[in-house]
C-alpha cells in the first residue's frame, strides 16, 4: 500500500469513527477483520462455553456422543450409557476441557452425567452453575468454581440436589438476588430456582401456547433477559411477555414479531439486549426459520432459506414495538456476540435448514458487523472477513477480555463423525475471530488500563470509581466511554445473562503526556447491572482497551 493510499484510508476512518460506543469501518480488506487458528483439535466439540473472571473458559459437550479425542487421566473413568439407560462399557475420554486463555492451552475435565443441551449461570461470587442435559443429567446441577491459573485441581462438582423438572433446551438468568432461574425446556412448561430449600417447579402457560407442535415446537431455549424491574422478558417462537416470576403472572404481552419466523430451536435465532445506557433496555433479535423448515429438512432433504430479518424493540417503553431490519444474508443458528465497543457481532450458522441432526445447509462463513448507533438502519450492517471452518449445529462463539471473538464447535451429527463421507464433519477445532478494532492501525488510539482505583478490584453500586489508562493519542471529539460487560454462557446460539452497561463519565484528566485518569459511576439499580464479574473496556474512538475484571456487589452483601 502506497503512503497515500494509507493516509486516504486513515483519515477517511477518523472521519467516520463519530459514535464513541460505536466503533465504525469503511470496507475495505485490511479492516473487515482476521481469523487465527488456536487448535485443530482440543479433543471435544465447543457446544457449550463459559469465560470465567481469571480468563479460562469451560467448554463441554455431551457424554453419549461416543469416545472423544481426548483421555481423561487413568482414573477418571465414566460409564457410558445408551438411551434405554443400560451400560456399554466404561468411557475413558472428557468430554469437558479448561481453556485457559493467556498460555493457548487447554486440559481434560471429567463432566459424568450428560449435559446435552443443558444451561447455566455464573453467580456473583464467579462460580458457573449448571444445569440440566439429557436422559440422566437432566435434572442434574453441577457447578465449576474457578482455581488458579498454576492449578489443576479444579473440576467439575455434581451436586446431590436435583433440579424439580427435567430440563433439557431450558434457559437460565442470574437474579438480582443471587439465585438462578431456570426456564423451560422440552416437555417442561415450568420454571424454578436454584438454589432452593426444596425444589419446587412453577407453571408458566406462555411455554405451553407458543407451543407449536405443527412446525416442530420452536419454542426451546426462550430467550430470557432481566428488567430494571426485576420482571423477567421471555421471548418463545415469535411472542414475548414481561413476567414477574416472583407472583407468577403476566404483566405485559408485547406485540408478535412480524415477518411470520420462527426464532426458537429448532428455528433457532439469537437475542441480545443492546447497550445499556440509564433504565431504557431495547432488545435485538435476529435470524430463524421460516414455519414449517424443520420437517422440511428433517423429513424431505429440503433446506429452506432461513430469515433474514432482525426485529428491535424498547422493551422499557409505554408502548413498545417492533422495528424489522434486514440481514445482509438468510442465517440461521447465528451466534450474537456484545462487543466492547457496544456493537454486536452475529457469526456462525447457515443459509438454510433448521437447527438439529443434519438439517442445515449453506454455512454462513462471514461474521457481520451490527452497528447499534448507527442512524440508518440500511447502513447498520458490515460484511466481515470469512473464516473458512463452518459452524454449524452445536457451534457457540463468547468476548475474551482481550477483545478477541473465541470460535468453535460444530457437530451436526448425532455422534462423532470425522468420516469423509460427512458433508460438515464434527469440528474439534478453536479459533479466534480478531474484530476491525484490533487492526494494528489503531494502536496510538488504544487504551491501556494502568489501575483501577478500588480495593482489590471490587466496584460498589453507586460507587464513584477512577481508571487511570495511557492513551498513545487523545482524540476527545472522537469520544471516551467506560463500559462493562458480562460474560454470558453460550450455547445453541444463545448468550445467557449477556449485558453490557455504559458507565456515566465524570470527566477525563490528563496526568501526563500520554496518561488520563476518567472517573464513572457504577450503576445504582441491581436489576440494571447484577452482581458479579465484569470485563470492564474503556474505549476510545470507537477501539476498546484490553478488558479488566471486576467483581460487581452491593457495599453489604444481601
């Protein structure tokens, strides 16, 4: 590239960098994003990824998929079941592994009971609880408390207590009080809580009328996201109510998302609420089936174009509807994924079919940029560098506090299958997807976070908190925000508790030549932002600094 193709395409970028929560990229190639290889094999398929406050994620997938490619030590031998509940034989291989993010490097978990499809929560005090599966995990709770880095006891605890309800394809949401819900799943119209004196489920009608035994239920993993209320939005096939899972009742049904698709699995879509910013919460949902889809390609072969619409709604508002936008592409099974900038990335999925054993075709290998401030809706969408590894089925996607987009899974199959005859074989591999933000051109415009100024990195509601950060060069018309984000757990294209709050600025102080200090408030309401850990970015001009874990709690806890 010449010098002044460069200062071209450099300033032209400043001129558009104007949102300071929106970072905004003309297309051309050098800044559409890259992929890296981290592994060809971690031994197991990524269907299920949690990130943890010491940078290591827990991945797993099930226990009756057959031998993995990867030996638990010589005593951690399981059972291995088939569906009628009779042993087979003993199986030696996880089928659960601990990333650890900084070293690139990954060892064997030993999961028992079968986690297929199952859901979870991280609690305030960082430990991920899990729940539900498949045949004898179904009503199982397991929780995974994170160890330190240069340890390697930690592992996999399945508890006594049971679940009420058999919960395979339910949805959880961590409660302002430090409880966990559990939502739904197949033949189970109900809810509860963990942890619970006695478990004890709950009905909840919506489940069984968005029901749609016709197109094949579409109503599995709803998407769950807390109000500032502390009402719960549940949103099933292509309905959605507030719901105050405290009584029990319906407060609000809000307006059926037009278009006619389904959003739930099997016609599986993705949901996120954008930004918060104050007590407003706007939600996006994207991607799914047309009605009818699943038989289609279950039955007949025929792998129907998938939606290509996104519907966007004030949630908190009077009178709330849907605004309808358009994809660049049909997708399927797309993951949506906040980034630190307050933008989402939709990735993996197809062009056509449903979620389920070998219902989708078309890979989507382009991840799409969604620029939330972006006033046009038409211009809201950027196509981004593809990988070349389809994700499909059972592929899941999380942040890493790095900025980088963790990638991996794929399993369409109801066993390994690594056959060449397999049209998508299962996918072992990991990979990370560097968004535009990370390009190198961006460096002096890069925050570095030296300090946050709170004891042991604990922040407080309410709490008036500095972050002093170096900063190569300071554009303050391009804009500075702090913002906050909790990781979710991710599975069948579902980020459970993702949130992401933008602090208020107090003002930015220049300590030196290339040193600032901004002060932010924390947020006030616990149904805003809940307890527990944050990556915390300050960005400016639209590039993120380097994520900082914080753990998030009331002065006193409850």
């Amino acid at each position: 590239m010449s010098t002044l193709s460069f200062l071209i395409i450099f300033f032209s970028l400043l001129i558009l960098l104007t949102v300071p929560t929106s970072a905004t990229f003309p297309e051309f190639e050098p800044l559409l994003g890259w992929w890296t290889l981290l592994h060809r094999s971690i031994g197991i398929s990524a269907m299920h990824m949690q990130l943890l406050y010491n940078d290591q994620v827990v991945i797993f997938d099930r226990t009756d998929f057959g031998p993995s490619n990867l030996t638990l030590p010589f005593d951690k031998c399981r059972p291995r079941y088939y569906q009628n509940g009779t042993v087979s034989r003993l199986d030696c291989t996880a089928h659960s592994v601990l990333y650890d993010v900084v070293s690139n490097t990954y060892r064997p978990l030993t999961v028992l009971t079968d986690t297929w499809c199952s859901s979870g929560s991280v609690d305030p005090n960082g430990r991920l609880v899990q729940t539900g599966g498949y045949a004898r995990g179904e009503r199982v709770i397991r929780t995974f408390s994170p160890c330190n880095n240069n340890e390697l006891t930690c592992d996999w605890d399945e508890l006594r207590t049971n679940l009420a309800a058999r919960r395979w394809y339910a949805s959880n949401h961590i409660l302002p009080n430090g409880r966990v819900i559990v939502v739904g799943g197949r033949g189970s119209p109900n809810y509860e809580f963990y942890p619970s004196q006695v478990p004890r489920k709950y009905p909840l009608r919506f489940l069984s009328e968005t029901w749609d035994g016709r197109n094949k239920e579409n109503n599995l993993y709803p998407f769950l996201h807390l109000l500032p209320n502390n009402h719960l939005f549940i949103f099933a096939n292509n309905r959605s109510i507030e719901f105050n899972y405290m009584t029990g009742t319906v407060v609000k049904e809000f307006p059926i998302m037009p278009s006619g698709d389904r959003r739930n699995y099997p016609s599986t879509g993705s949901s996120t609420l954008l930004p918060i910013i104050g007590e407003n919460l706007e939600i996006l949902v994207c991607g799914g089936a047309k009605p009818g889809s699943f038989d289609l390609a279950n039955v007949e072969g025929v792998y129907v174009a998938a939606s290509m619409t996104c519907g966007r709604m004030v949630i908190t508002d009077p009178n709330p509807h849907w605004m309808m936008e358009e994809m660049p592409m049909s997708r399927v099974m797309p993951d949506m994924v906040m980034l630190p900038t307050g933008d989402i990335l939709i990735i993996n999925g197809a062009g056509n079919g449903t979620a389920g054993w070998e219902n989708a075709d078309n890979p989507v290998l382009n991840p799409v940029l969604y620029r939330v401030s972006a006033p046009d809706p038409t211009q809201r969408f950027i196509v981004l560098n593809p990988t070349k590894i389809p994700r499909l089925y059972h592929s899941s996607a999380i942040l890493l506090s790095d900025g980088r987009v963790l990638v991996g899974g794929s399993n369409p199959h109801p066993t390994y299958n690594f056959t060449r005859e397999a049209k998508f074989p299962t996918e072992l591999s990991l990979e990370t997807f560097h968004p535009p933000y990370l390009d190198p051109l961006f460096g002096r415009f890069r925050p570095s976070i030296l300090a946050i100024e709170t004891e042991g990195k604990v922040v407080n509601y309410g709490q008036m908190v500095a972050v002093n950060f170096v900063l190569g060069e300071y554009l303050p018309e391009r804009g500075l925000a702090v913002t906050m984000i909790l990781p979710p757990f991710t599975t069948h294209s579902f980020g459970m508790n993702q949130r992401l709050v933008i602090l208020g600025a107090e003002g930015v102080i220049q300590l030196s030549e290339v040193a600032y200090k901004v002060t932010v408030r924390m947020p006030v309401n616990v149904n805003v932002a809940l307890p527990g850990y944050y990556m915390l970015f300050v960005v400016h001009a639209g590039v993120p600094s380097h994520g900082v874990w914080v753990q998030l709690k009331p002065s006193v806890m409850q």
